[in-house]
C-alpha cells in the first residue's frame, strides 16, 4: 500500500524504516520526520504525515507486546524481513 503519494513511499518501507530508526536512537520517540530522514526523502503535501505517526504507535504496541520492545526485538524483526 503506498502512503506518501508525493514520494511513493510503500507501506513497507515505512515499517522498516520505523524499526531501523528505532535501533538508531533506542531511547527517544520516533516521529515522521525521522521516517523521512531515514528514506532521504523529504515531505511534499504532509498528508502521509498523520498515517505515518498512526504506524509508529501501532509498530511501538506491537513490540512491547512482543517482549518489552528492547532493540534485540527491533533486529531480529528486521532480520526476519
């Protein structure tokens, strides 16, 4: 599914950029913009933007329901990928 129109960024890119951002900087929040970093892209219309934090939350639920959300969790997931 693609998210951000103006950039063509797919739904994929932006759970794994989400995840790598996390291993990055494992003690502060991920937000949009740390997406957009990650990809080297930068934002156009700003739609996306509020898809994009939608996802973070959900990313950050789902690894915390995991096994506490520790950086190991966010590599072996990106490994598995």
């Amino acid at each position: 599914m693609i998210i951000c129109h103006c950039n063509y960024i797919k739904d994929r890119e932006v759970r794994a950029a989400i995840r790598a951002v996390r291993v990055r900087q494992p003690d502060a929040p991920v937000v949009p913009a740390d997406i957009y970093d990650w990809l080297d892209r930068r934002p156009e219309c700003g739609k996306c933007a509020s898809h994009m934090a939608r996802m973070i939350d959900e990313d950050g639920r789902v690894a915390d329901e995991a096994s506490g959300g520790g950086p190991a969790v966010v590599l072996q997931a990106i490994a598995a990928e």
